[in-house]
C-alpha cells in the first residue's frame, strides 16, 4: 500500500506526458482503492515496482539486493518526504497570499511563487519611470513627503488582495502619506473599462472612495446592474446613471490606461513610492519600510 500511494503521485505527474505512466497510475490506484476499502490488491503493484527499482542496480548485484531488501523502508521514506512537500507547499501558496512572500510575513528571500522575482522582469522594473498623474482621485495631504500612486485594476485580484495595504498606510502615517489611484482598465479582465467609469461617475458625487471599496467587495460578483446597485446602496442619484450610459468618462479612463504604459507597467497593482517602482504583492512590512526611510530622508534634506 505504501509504494501506490507514492506510485499515485509520481506517475500521476508523469503520466501527463506518456501513456506508459498513465497506465501505471491506474495500477497504482487501483491498489490503493482495493487496499483502502479493506480488500487484498490483485494487481501486485508494490512486488512490481519492488523489482524494477531492483532491477535497475543490476550491474551491481549486492546493491540490488540490499536495494530489493529495504524496498518497504525506502517507500515509506518516499511517501513522509511526499506529505511534508504538499505541506510546505501548502504553507508556501497560504504566505504568498496573505503576505505576498512565500517565506512568510517580513521575508526578502527569493519566493519561488513570485513571478516578479525574475532577471528580467527586476530588468523591466527598473526601466520604469513615475507614472503621470493628473486628476486621478486621492486621499490624504497632497503635499505629504511621501507620495504613493497605485495603478490597480477593479477587476484584478491580486489588486483587490493589496487594498489593506492603502487603508493601513493612511491611517498609519496620517499627514506623512498620500494616496493615489489610478485604475488601469485591463482588456484581459471582463468590465475593468465600465468598473473604472464607473467610479469615477460616483467621484462627481463626492463618492469615490466608497464606491471603490465595494468595487472590491463586490468583485467577484460584478455585472452592470451591480454598478448601479452599488451606487442605491451610497445614496448615489440619477447623475450617476445618466454619467454612466453616456460613458462620460470613457476618454479619461483610456488615457490612464495608455499613461500606465507610458510609464512601463505592465502588472497590477504596480506602486509608486515617491516615484519609485513596486511591482505586485508585497505585505504591509515591505511598504512601511519604505515609507518610514522616505519620510526620514525627507526630514534629513529640510534639516
């Protein structure tokens, strides 16, 4: 029992690429299933699989056998070092969401999870120069010493996962920090173009952070009759309907898609700290550090 199980997982990979191994993952599965409901395997998977691995030392007959011999421990060997890799695996893929490393909160190593750990996307990162802003909705002072410009998408989770990020940072560094967004309408995502309309439609109410907010709330569920649902819910009147059948803001959503390129971003969220690139994400550590270093720099020049 104990080899079908290892057997499962490795020739279920394998067989991805060859009928071969196909065939021995049913066998191996099979056994399992047959031994897992209390009945005897009628495939003599593990004698099998016992002497090809034996088979394979040949040229070497005392190694064979000694191989032949401690087939049972090596398989059991296999099937601990198996579960403890879906468990770090696992640990791995729950940081890299939560607290955008896998290694954990805090962690600088290299996370293999990270598609921006890359020579040549640190290469496109560093050709980026400070996005234009210009009317994008803000928050906080805006002759703050430490100005940071998130190009999000509504529609993007890794974007939606970010959001903490902002809202710690204001309240934190009150006065010390201010924060704007500007929505990067992404083809790739269904409604970002109307998502980001949309919000701005609620700005000319004094509504944009709010509607914001519950663009990402609602973010799984998003549809038309949502967006106007969202705007019931915030007190919103007939101008917002009327801003968005007219696609009132459909230029100036574009024209932050294409100053998004200009600058050279090519993944949300994408930061901007004083100018300066942060690509995808990162947890609340990453950016206080930065932050922090950004204010005292600023106090260090007035001096």
């Amino acid at each position: 029992m104990v080899f079908c199980i290892i057997g499962l997982a490795i020739f279920g990979i394998l067989g991805i690429f060859s009928a071969k191994y196909r065939a021995y993952a049913k066998e191996a599965w099979r056994c399992l299933s047959r031994q897992i409901t209390l009945r005897p395997c009628d495939t003599d998977f593990d004698k099998k699989m016992r002497a090809k691995f034996a088979g394979k030392f040949m040229r070497f007959p005392k190694v064979s056998k000694a191989v032949y011999r401690a087939f049972p421990a090596l398989s059991w060997a296999m099937v601990i070092m198996l579960f403890v890799s879906i468990y770090w695996t696992g640990v791995g893929v729950y940081n890299t969401i939560q607290y955008g490393n896998c290694n954990g909160p805090g962690s600088h190593e290299f996370c293999i999870f990270n598609p921006f750990e890359t020579s040549e996307l640190h290469e496109k990162i560093s050709k980026m120069q400070p996005v234009a802003v210009s009317d994008d909705p803000s928050i906080g002072d805006p002759n703050s010493p430490v100005q940071i410009v998130e190009v999000g998408c509504f529609k993007c989770p890794y974007t939606k996962n970010s959001e903490s990020i902002r809202q710690q940072l204001v309240e934190k560094y009150n006065g010390n920090v201010s924060f704007t967004f500007k929505a990067m309408a992404l083809p790739t995502h269904n409604l970002s173009q109307e998502t980001a309309e949309a919000a701005l439609c609620a700005r000319d109410q004094g509504k944009y952070w709010e509607y914001h907010d519950k663009l990402f709330e609602y973010q799984d569920n998003m549809t038309m009759e949502k967006m106007s649902g969202i705007a019931g819910e915030l007190g919103l009147d007939g101008r917002f309907k009327e801003c968005l059948d007219n696609r009132k803001y459909r230029a100036a959503v574009e024209q932050d898609y294409q100053e998004s390129l200009d600058a050279g971003v090519f993944a949300t969220p994408t930061y901007f700290i004083n100018g300066k690139p942060i690509v995808g994400m990162k947890n609340f550590a990453d950016f206080e550090q930065i932050v922090v270093g950004e204010i005292k720099g600023t106090c260090d020049t007035h001096e």
